[in-house]
C-alpha cells in the first residue's frame, strides 16, 4: 500500500469515525438500558422515541454547527477555510447523502466569494458559471451570483458587462430583497453599484455608495473591507492621497491576507 492510499483510508477512517461515533454510542447505550432495565414493551417504546429525539437534536447540531463555520468564514474573508468547508460538503464520503440542487448551489456561491476575496476573478467566475441558480427560486443566491460576476468583469476591464448585469439583474432583483431578513444580498447590491460607477469614472457617487456599506451594522468585516479599499481608490482619482492612505490600511486590517490589502498604495 502506498503512504498516499494510506493515508487517504485514515483520513476516511476518522471521517467515518466523527460521523458516526455518537450516535452509534447513544444507541448502544439505550439498547443496553432497554434490556437491563425492568420494563414491559411501552417503556421500551418510549425509550426509542427518546433515542429518536436525542438523535435528531445531535443532526441539528451538526448542522447548525457547519453552517456557522461557514458563515464565520464567509464574513472574515478565510478563503482557505471557505474551501476546506465547501470541498468537504461538495464532496461526502459515499454513506452520506448527496445535498440536493438548492444547497450545491449555496456551496458553490462560497466557493466564489472566496476565490474573489483572493482576487481569482477568472476561478470565481467558473465556480459561479456552474452554479444553477433561479432568481424566483433563492433570490439571494441570484443576487450574490450576479455581484460576483459584477466584482470580475470591473476587475478585469469588462465594465460594460458589469453594467448589464447591474442593470439587469442586481438593480431589480435587490428591489425585492428585504433587507431585514437578506442583509447580506442587499449590502453586496450596494458594494456591485459602487463599483460599477467607480469603473465608469464616478468617482463621488461611488464613493457614497462604499461609505454606505461601511456605515451599515449589517455589513460583514470582509464587505466593509472592500468598501475602503474602493474609497481609497476614489480619493486617489480626487488626489486625496491622505484619505486614500487612511481607506487601505484600514481595508488591510479587516482582511488581511485577501486581494485588497495585497494591492500597493
């Protein structure tokens, strides 16, 4: 056997292992308190909705704990650690179940938020082309999907592509957001509008549409961070060199490590 094979069975041997541990303890130990016990058939029945219950509470907690991984990750901008979390739901192990279009898709939307907080347009852009998003179905996938095209094209000199997408998807799509319940779309709509108008020479609407997002609580640390580094880049076609200084160091320090505090002053 080869120390790769090997290795890779290890790794499927602890992956196995956390998957299944708990629950096949908690039903080992009910099985034995059902026999040792001195009960009749209606105890025992009852005993097996409490093992039915407790196994549904460790699903939801798996669960529940996944996703607040990811969203952690998501909000920082830890592009390694959005991949690791992503590959390893993309992918399961054979004896889970295959998640179905909606969740891929969510998965895939990851998958391109952190290829853009590397600055990857092109990989962001494929992990977005394959993702099967329906605006009418998860209107704030749609919307993520379209800012991020919005993000590659302006970053790659395709701002009339960007502006078609803005105009045609986010600007209509983003109307109907609520923005109690879809923060997230709703500050990625206004980060999509400001840099297409940074792109297009609008240097003071731009400006207001960052300062915007900046402002509002709701707002992660990773979208504040592109919103200065925009700003910073505003001040420099106003020759605000000053306050442009100010905007990178601070864009620096909400993301570390992405694309926006790799770029020079």
């Amino acid at each position: 056997m080869t120390t790769t094979g090997f290795a890779g069975k290890k790794g499927i041997g602890w992956s196995l292992l956390a998957s299944w541990l708990i629950p096949v303890m908690m039903t080992g130990a009910y099985i034995v308190l059902a026999v040792t016990s001195e009960t009749d058939h209606t105890g025992q029945a009852w005993m097996s909705i409490g093992l039915a219950f407790v196994l549904i509470l460790w699903w939801l907690f798996r669960l529940l704990t996944e996703h607040a991984a990811l969203s952690r990750a998501v909000a920082v901008g830890d592009a390694d650690r959005i991949l690791e979390l992503t590959d390893k739901q993309l992918n399961p192990p054979r004896w889970v179940r295959k998640r179905g279009a909606g969740d891929r898709a969510r998965l895939q939307i990851f998958r391109a938020l952190a290829y853009e907080t590397r600055g990857d347009w092109q990989a962001a852009l494929d992990a977005v082309s394959v993702t099967p998003v329906l605006s009418r179905q998860a209107p704030t996938l749609g919307v993520e999907a379209a800012c991020i095209r919005v993000a590659a094209y302006v970053e790659t000199g395709r701002v009339d592509e960007a502006r078609r997408i803005l105009d045609a998807t986010i600007t209509p799509a983003a109307a109907r957001l609520d923005r109690r319940t879809n923060p997230v779309g709703y500050v990625n709509a206004n980060l999509a509008r400001g840099r297409v108008r940074w792109a297009e020479g609008a240097f003071d609407e731009a400006a207001d549409l960052f300062q915007r997002v900046i402002d509002d609580v709701r707002a992660g640390s990773g979208q504040r961070a592109v919103a200065h580094f925009y700003v910073a880049r505003c001040d420099d076609a106003r020759g605000n060199t000053n306050g442009a200084a100010a905007h990178r160091a601070k864009a620096a320090q909400l993301l570390p490590g992405s694309w926006v505090a790799r770029q020079p002053s």
